[in-house]
C-alpha cells in the first residue's frame, strides 16, 4: 500500500460547484498534514495546514480524520483559477524529512 | 521574510554530461534543505534531504549526489546524466520544528538528450 493515496482525477467541475478530494495515507503515527496546488510545470505551493479539528481558509475547507487515516479539501463556489493539481502532503511525527507527497488530484473548472 | 533561489529554469544537457544544480535559501538560518524530482505526469519523489552543513541523507540509490558546503546552500550532482534523470527539479526547505510546512523554489526543468 502506498504510503499516500490520492485520486488522480482529472475532476471536471463547472464553475461554482463545490467539489472535494480525499487522501488517505498508511501510516497512524503521521503528524503533520498539508494540502499544496501545483500549477502546471510550476512548482508546488503550499495551500492549507490541516489541523485535528478542522480548518477553513474563505472558499476552502480541510478536514482530517484521523480514525479512517484520510485528509479531505472541500473547495466550495469553485472558480476558474482553482484548475490546479492538489497535493496531498503527510509528515510522520518527529520525521520532518520524511515528507510524502500524494501524486495529486488534478481539477480542472469549466465555464 | 525568507526566500528560496534555484538555477537555472531550464536545462538541456547530453546523455554522459555533468550535471549542477544550485539552490539557495535567504532570511532563515539551518533550514532542512531538499531536493525533489517531479517525472512527467508523476508524482515528487524526495531525491536528498538534509538537516545541517554536511549532513545529507539519500533516499533513492541514483547516479545523482548533493552537497551542502554552506548552511543555506544545497546542491545537486551528477557525473553523468541517464535520460532517465530527465525531469522538473525542485528544491525545498523547511525549518527545524514539527508540523512545518516545505517551501519550493521555482525548479528546473532538465531535459537529457
């Protein structure tokens, strides 16, 4: 089992709809958790933390459940400039240079 | 505020050829530094990463290596490139403390012909 799975996609969702993507990963001792965007052939910019008790950031809502092991993004009233590829990010406890990327959820809003 | 520097943006070097890459942090002091390789349509894979001056851990056995001569410099090797080592580059740091996020340069896209 990977160590961090995500759906490939691609996702395509007309403007303004609420879309959302999970990742789950491996290994219960992770501590750390992120959501990043890539642009295409950019590299990788860091989007939200996600934290225990659920964080929103305007349009964007990450949640974490740590009993099923999988992070979720809810992008709601989605725009045009959203199209991205999201990367899911997991750190284990004490392991800061362990860093696993997800391979991404590609999303793309259509007018 | 801290800044990440990496050159050059793009690359296209022979099959055989050396290779360097060089990144460069600027506003922080020990960062952990990393070096990541993205393939087409893939995902990143952690290449080196490296928690002081001299300090460098390798994660995939490769014909690249790195070297880090100063504390917010970090450097990526090869004495002969595959075509296999083409790809985007990325170099990353974070600081020394739990539940710190990583931050990426612009990368380099190499290509080897």
């Amino acid at each position: 089992r990977k160590e961090v799975e995500q759906d490939p996609g691609p996702f395509n969702v007309p403007e303004g709809a609420t879309v959302a993507f999970n990742c789950t990963y491996s290994n219960s001792a992770s501590q750390s958790f992120f959501w990043y965007r890539q642009d295409c052939r950019k590299e990788p910019k860091l989007l939200m933390s996600v934290y225990s008790s659920g964080n929103e950031d305007g349009r964007f809502t990450a949640q974490l459940n740590r009993a099923s092991q999988y992070i979720s993004l809810l992008i709601r009233d989605s725009k045009l400039s959203d199209s991205a590829t999201y990367l899911c990010v997991v750190t284990p406890s004490g392991g800061y240079q362990k860093v696993t990327f997800g391979i991404g959820t590609k999303l793309q809003v259509i007018p | 505020s801290q800044t990440i520097h990496q050159w050059p943006a793009t690359l296209v070097q022979p099959v055989g050829s050396p290779l360097s890459l060089e990144c460069t942090v600027e506003g922080t002091s020990n960062p952990n530094l990393y070096w990541y390789r993205q393939a087409a349509g893939r995902g990143l894979q952690l290449l080196f990463y490296s928690v002081g001056i001299g300090q460098i851990s390798s994660e995939v056995p490769q014909n690249l290596s790195a070297s880090r001569p100063q504390d917010r410099q970090f450097i990526l090797s090869s004495k002969k490139l595959l075509l296999s080592d083409s790809g985007f580059y990325l170099c990353a740091w974070s600081v020394h403390r739990d539940n710190s996020p990583l931050h990426f340069g612009n990368g380099t896209r190499l290509t080897v012909t």
